[in-house]
C-alpha cells in the first residue's frame, strides 16, 4: 500500500482553518509579542481554568442549596401534615367526649375510665380535663407517663387551669371556647413540671348554654417526637416556636454552652390548626457548609496557584535563559569579529593532527583557502619539502602536548612558493565537559620582527665592535646608584671591571657632584638642572699615577637605556702628547735663549764698541794717573776723583755685562706682575747699544700710571729688542738720512672687549714692509737681509699669543708713498686677566702654548 507523501503545501491545506487562521496571526506578531503570548497564554488560562472552576462551584452550591431548600420545606410540609391530621383526630376524638358528656353526664371515675380509653396510645396528650362553667374541674385523666400522681390541687396544675380574673393562657382560652362555643386552642405556655405545653379548649354546650369545656393538653415537645417521621427528623431539624419567635421544641436538643448558628435554610409553616400563632420551622442541617470550606475546592485553588507560580517560574527561567542565549551569541558574534579581524592565524586540529578550523587570518598568510586546508593531515601543504621531517617532528611533540610556552619558530610555504618565518603558539581545546578535543594553534609571521632583530644585533655588534676598539675608554656610571652601566674594552685593560676607574677619572667625585653643586642641582631630584646633553662636556686632563699615564676625560650627561640618569666618561690616553708638549715646551725655551744668544751674537760688534769705550776711559784714567803719579804731579784729591771715574766706568762695563747675561741667561719663564716701564727701561739700554751703533734715535713715551702686566719680562724685553733691532737695521739698511733716522716707542693702555690691554708699539720711518714680504713676516727663517736668521718675529708672535696678547704689523703712509711701518703688540693687565691665567687649570693653555710654535721643533740645533 502507498504511504501517501504530502508536500509542505498540501499538508498545510489539510490543515483546518482556524489552524490556518492562527498561523497567520501567529506569524503577524512580532517576535517580542510572540514571545509575550507564549508567556502569557498558559497563564491566562490557567487563571480562566480557575474562574470556571469557581464558577462550577457556584452554581453546584447553588443547585445543592435549593435542593436543600426544596427538601427541607417538603419535610417541613410533611411534618405540619402529620400533626395537623393528629391534631385534628385528637379533636375529633374530644368533640365525641364532648357530646358525650353533655348527653350522658357521668362521674369522676367513670370520666377518667372513659378518658384512658379513649386517649391510649396517644402520647402527645398530657392531661385531660374536665371543667364545668364555673371553672370547676369535674374530671381528669393523666397521661401515662406524664405526672400520674398529679391531683388536681391548685399548686399542681395551677397554671393549666383558668381561673376567673387571672390573666393566663388557660384562661383567655376558656373564655374564648365559651364565648365562640367553637373548639379554641390556648396560647403555649409551661405547665408545672416545665413541659411547654398548649391546650385544646372544647366547649360542652347543652340547651342551656355553656357547661364547661373539655381541656387536651398537649406536650409540644412530644408533638415534635411522636409526629414527625424519623427519616424526616434525621434530615432536618423541626422545632415548634410561638408566635414571638421563641423555641418551644426541637428534634434537636441544642448542645449545652454552644451557641446555636444561625441557619440559611429554614422553612416555617404556621400549625394548623392551632391557629395560635404556633410555628413549625423545618431547619437545613448541612445550611453552614460554605463555599470557602469546601477542601476540593482549595485543593483546586492550591493546584491553580501552583501551575501560575510555576508558570511565572518557568517564564522567568526562559528569560534568563534568552539572556544567556543573548549573551552568548553576542559572545560568538564578538569572538567571530575578533578572530576575523586577528592579524593571527588560528589553527585547530583534532588529536590525529586533522585541521579542524582555520581562521581568515591563517588562510591569508599561507595563501591556502579554508577548503583546502580543512580535514588535511600531515604533511600540511605548508610545509617547505625540504623540512617535512622537522615538522613532522614538531607536530609529533605538539600533539602530545610537549611543545615549548614560549613557542617554536618555524618556516612556512605560501601557496606561491614563497617562504616566511612563522612562530606558533599551541594550546589545548577543551569542550564544554571538559575533555580535550585537540589543539589550537596560533601562528604569527615573524619575519620581519626577525629582520629587525637581525638588523638590531647587527648594529648593537657594530656598535660594541666601535667601542671596544677604541683607544679611549668608555664608561658609563648611574647617577644615583654609582652603578657601572658601561664600561669598553680600553676601560677594562686599564681599570677593571668596576666602577672605581670611573670614579677616579670623574676627579674622584660620584655622578651630580661632578657638578658644580648647589644652582645647578634640583633639591628634589637631586638631578642636573641644566641640560644634560651641555652639562659636563668640558674636557679635562687627569694623570693616574698607578698607570703613569694621562687621560683627557670628557664627561657628558645622558639618559641611559632605561630612563636612569648616567654619566658617560671618555677618556684618552694622551700621555705621548702630554711629552709631546713637554717637550716643546723645553724645546720652546731652548729657542728662546738660543734667539736671544744670536740676537746678543749679531750684536756682539757693538756690544764689543760699547764696551770699548769704559775700558778705554779705564785704560786712559790709568795711564793719566800712573803718568801723574810718576811724576809726583797730582794732589790726592785729583786722584781720588780721577779713580772714583775709573771705578764708574768699570761699573758701567760690568752692567753692561751684567744685563747682556741676564738677557741671555737660560731660565725657566716666569711670568708675573711686573712693571711695563722697567720693562721697557731694559729693553731701551740693551737695544740702545745697536741705535747708537746705527745712528738712530730712540723715543721712548710710558703712559703714567699704567697697571702691572703679566708677563714674563725677560721675553717681553725680548720681543721689543728684537723689534727695536728690526726697525734700525730697517732705517739703516735703507741708508736713510739723518730726518728719518727716528723711531718711537710707546706704551699705552687699551680697552678692548677682552678687557684691559697695555698696548706696545714700536714705530720707524724706515722704508716700511714690501706685501710678499707681510705675508711671510711670522714664517720662521723667513728673511730679506743677507745675514739674517728669520726667527725673530716667529719667536715673538708666540712670545706674545702665549701671553694672550696679539701682534700685528702694518705700513704708515704719506699718501701713496710708505714712510715707515709700525709693529704692535698688545699684554693683558694682571689685574684681570692674568689673575685668571695664573689661577687656571684649564687645559687649554697647555695646548695653546704647544700648538703656537709649530716649527720649533725644527728650531732646535
Ligand atoms: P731677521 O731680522 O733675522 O731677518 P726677523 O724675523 O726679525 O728676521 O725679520 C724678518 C724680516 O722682516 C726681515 O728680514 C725684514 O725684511 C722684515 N722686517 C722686520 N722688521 C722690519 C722693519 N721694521 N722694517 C722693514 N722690514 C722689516
């Protein structure tokens, strides 16, 4: 048989159509209202579940209750019937004694005889009387059971009597039968021994009227017991009240101390036909059972409240687990995002080595597509050829989870060939339970990271190739914590490894102090204020004695790799050029003497002249003396003032020697404050030999009070001898006439923005400076004149510029034509200056002093 097969369209064709109608309701709402009816409908019905519960109630506590009501009154109804038919058979019954009596009158005995008769097996009847007109008891009979000693003494049944004048119901009845001549049932009343009772007055007529009434009593209680049926009793209650109200009897003996409920159902029914106001309630039993006692229907109400409690548990339970579903998609939404954007290749594989998952980023390195990576096994199309037994080597490790933290370096193939160096990461995937599932693996190319570090290496090995190599040592020193950063190979050989060198170089003090301390250091850093780039940068020379050597130390402020602040020390053996120096230096005075011996050499003519002339007036006072003497031809003063000129003359030789010596004597330069007139004044006498030998003339003018010059004042007397010297053999040279056989010397303070300067200048008319020969004029052993040497000026400009004085030369002019040359040379004041220069360790008079005289060297015979 065929199995029918629906398409979707039919099968929704046989759906009905509120089915359908639903759908496309369902389908209009929006997922939020969706949401909200599927919530809310269990809800809502259960709470409809529940009113129609209650409704049902209701109307079967209704339907209960009428029924009740119903049956209560038929009981009720019943009950009334049945003792209205007794009622009215027992006054039948009396209606016959009644006549009786009136026809056939009889005795006491005989009434009472008659009356138990006739009233056997009537139980509600309690007393029979028999009362005459004027109210007398004529007989009586008393129920068995019911008082059978009872007389008829007025005590015992006074209330049941009427009696003339009283105002009780015996009596209103008696009147009443006699006054209707009808049967009259009496108002209830208690009758001695405390049974409610009520009487039936039947009044005994004969032709001459009234004769006395036949008086039933009735127990109203016994009514109730003897005719209401028992199964009506068992239902309902029946109670007889009077006409206010008030129980007279009951089926029911109300419990002692309990007080009686009020009853919903209850059905009165007035007692015919006593038509005295007597009632018979029929009373429901089950009236009190409410709605609210009913245990089913709380079991219905509890289970209600527990379906809508645990609907609105379940409601919030599906909330929380939207949200969570809602943070979680947000969760793989964002890490989606994440991987997708990752510069990093993300690889997964399963514990055989299949890639399980590779994100865009690993795709994208490799060249490989999604699809051709996923479900391969090694060997990975990755892999270089050449390097599958290494990597399946460190796949091997990686899957048994042995692979380094800090990651392994490998190569990897693009898909064109193209080789990167690639380092990975492995770490285990672990499902939601907990188990492990494989490995992930994150890739990153670290080939550029890798030239970098190359590149790096490379320039930190030249870098430390450079410093080792020098022949300075390097080192670097923490400020704060004297610690050596730093130190090169030169720094090692000489120093050691530790700091100490370091120390002794930055002149013994650590790091800031190096300072000049106090402005320049911050109170709170304890740093440099200035920058540290300018501070310290001056250089100086230190000797280390336990290497016997000279360093020039340079010391420079930086900020060391990791933010310290550090002191870089260089320094440079320059012991060979501290001899160096120490050796020009002497060469240098060496120089200056031998400069001096040739000046005094080429002198030597005329300093030989000068000397002539005391000897021979020596020579010519001797020979007058001895002559005179001889010849007894001389008073002794004579003679002592002719010797007392000898002995000047010997003295004027011997200072003419005595300056030539200290001129050319070989000393040790000295400078110090001294006088530019007693300068000047040596220099004029020694220089006068030669001007007198010449025929030149010399002005001399000193400024008045000019202050002390520092300086050597042999070599400044020197300088200006060998420029006085210059200018005569200049003027002399030139053969020039007696007018312009002059020169001047003069002394005269400066200003210049160097500070205070005594300016020398030594001025001939001479025939001036040829230019080829200017430009030469300092060149040692440079000369223009047959015998000259040519060191003169050359000694004199560094006689000078080691003073910190400049020398310059310059023509005078008459128009076009030369009339002379001027030579000047300007000495710094002691006072400011000097001070400075003779207090100064500065390393740069040292080398100034050693640079000046580059030829000396060669100087030196
Ligand atoms: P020397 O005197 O041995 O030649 P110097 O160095 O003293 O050596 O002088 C160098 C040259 O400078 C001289 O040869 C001369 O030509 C020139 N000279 C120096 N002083 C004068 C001067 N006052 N007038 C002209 N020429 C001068």
């Amino acid at each position: 048989m065929r199995t029918p097969s629906l398409s979707p369209a039919a099968r929704s064709g046989r759906r009905s159509f509120p089915e359908r109608l639903f759908g496309r309701w369902w389908r209009k709402q929006s997922p939020a209202q969706q949401d909200r009816f599927a919530t809310f409908g269990p809800l809502v019905s259960v709470l409809l579940f529940l009113a129609a519960i209650i409704l049902a109630f209701w109307y079967l506590r209704n339907e209960e209750f009428e029924r009740e009501q119903e049956s209560v009154k038929r009981d009720t109804e019943i009950a009334q019937q049945q003792i209205r038919v007794r009622l009215i058979d027992n006054q039948d019954q009396l209606l016959r004694m009644a006549r009786e009596l009136v026809q056939r009158p009889a005795g006491p005995e005989e009434f009472a005889a008659q009356a138990a008769t006739a009233w056997r097996g009537r139980q509600e009847l309690t007393r029979l009387l028999w009362i005459d007109a004027g109210r007398e008891v004529k007989g009586f009979h008393v129920a068995a059971g019911f008082e059978p000693d009872i007389g008829l003494a007025a005590d015992d049944v006074g209330l049941s009597l009427p009696l003339a004048g009283r105002d009780s119901p015996a009596e209103t009845a008696f009147l009443s039968a006699r006054m209707q001549r009808q049967p009259v049932y009496s108002e209830p009343f208690v009758a001695a021994g405390g049974n409610a009772v009520v009487q039936l007055h039947v009044p005994l007529i004969e032709r001459a009227g009234f004769a006395g009434v036949l008086v039933a009593e009735y127990s109203v209680d016994a009514l109730l017991r003897h005719h209401v049926a028992d199964d009506v009793a068992r239902r309902h209650t029946m109670s007889l009240l009077d006409a206010r109200g008030r129980l007279l009897a009951s089926t029911v003996l109300p419990v002692p101390g309990e007080a009686a409920r009020p009853a919903s159902i209850l059905y009165q029914v007035p007692l015919a036909p006593v038509s005295n106001g007597l009632v018979l309630q029929g009373q429901g039993h089950r009236t009190s059972i409410g709605l609210i006692s009913n245990t089913l229907f709380w079991m219905v109400a509890a289970l209600s409240v527990l379906t809508v409690w645990m609907l609105l548990g379940t409601w919030r339970h599906m909330r929380r687990r939207l949200q969570m579903q809602d943070t979680l998609a947000q969760e793989a939404n964002f890490r989606r995002a994440m991987e997708n954007s990752m510069l990093t290749g993300m690889r997964a594989m399963d514990k055989e080595g299949r890639i399980t998952y590779v994100n865009p980023a690993f795709c994208a390195m490799t060249g490989f597509s999604e699809s051709e990576l996923i479900d391969r096994r090694p060997p990975f199309p990755y892999w270089p050829p050449d390097r599958y037994e290494e990597n399946g080597r460190l796949l091997h490790q990686e899957l048994r989870g042995r692979s380094p933290a800090g990651g392994i370096e490998v190569k990897v193939m693009r898909k064109d060939g193209s080789l990167f160096d690639a380092r990975m990461y492995v770490s285990p995937l672990i499902d939601p339970k907990g188990h492990q599932t494989g490995w992930m693996t994150s890739m990153t190319n670290i080939t550029e990271a890798k030239r970098v570090r190359d590149q790096l290496s490379a320039s930190h090995e030249r870098f430390t190739t450079v410093l080792e190599g020098l022949d300075a040592a390097v080192s670097v020193m923490s400020v704060q914590q004297g610690e050596l950063l730093f130190a090169n190979r030169s720094y090692r050989l000489w120093f050691g490894a530790d700091e100490r060198g370091h120390v002794l170089m930055a002149g013994g003090e650590i790091g800031v102090s190096m300072l000049d301390a106090g402005d320049e250091v911050d109170d709170l850093g304890g740093l440099p204020t200035q920058e540290i780039t300018e501070a310290g940068s001056d250089s100086r020379e230190v000797h280390v004695a336990a290497l016997g050597k000279w360093f020039d130390v340079r010391a420079r402020y930086l900020q060391w790799t990791d933010g310290r602040l550090a002191q870089m020390l260089i320094a440079t053996d320059v012991t060979a050029r501290r001899h160096a120096e120490a050796l020009a230096t002497a060469q240098a005075a060496k120089a200056e003497v031998t400069s001096r011996l040739v000046t005094m050499g080429e002198m030597a003519s005329s300093v030989a002249h000068e000397l002539n002339q005391p000897l021979t007036a020596i020579s010519n006072y001797c020979n007058g003396m001895v002559s005179r003497v001889r010849n007894d031809a001389i008073a002794k003063d004579d003679l002592i003032a002719a010797l007392d000129k000898t002995a000047r003359q010997a003295q004027r030789a011997g200072q003419i020697i005595h300056r030539i010596r200290s001129f050319v004597k070989r000393s040790e330069p000295q400078r110090q404050a001294c006088e530019a007139r007693a300068i000047v004044d040596d220099a004029v006498e020694l220089a006068g030999i030669e001007l007198r030998r010449r025929n030149v003339a010399l002005h001399t003018y000193v400024a008045q009070r000019l202050p002390p010059v520092m300086a050597d004042p042999i070599l400044i007397e020197q300088v200006l001898l060998n420029l006085l010297k210059n200018a005569a053999e200049a003027i002399d040279g030139a053969g020039l006439p007696g007018a312009r056989r002059n020169i001047e010397l003069r002394v005269v303070p400066r200003h210049t923005p160097e500070g205070g300067m005594i300016e020398f200048s030594v001025t001939d008319m001479g025939p001036g400076i040829r230019d080829e020969v200017i430009a030469r004029l300092y060149e040692a052993f440079f000369s223009t004149k047959v015998e000259g040497l040519g060191i003169g000026l050359s000694l004199c400009r560094s006689i000078i510029e080691s003073h910190q004085g400049r020398i310059r030369a310059e023509n005078l002019y008459n128009g076009e034509s030369v009339t002379g040359c001027r030579f000047t040379f300007t000495l710094p004041v002691a006072s400011s200056r000097a001070d400075a220069g003779a207090t100064r360790t500065d390393p740069a008079s040292p080398r100034a002093e050693a640079s000046a005289p580059p030829s000396l060297p060669a100087v030196t015979p």
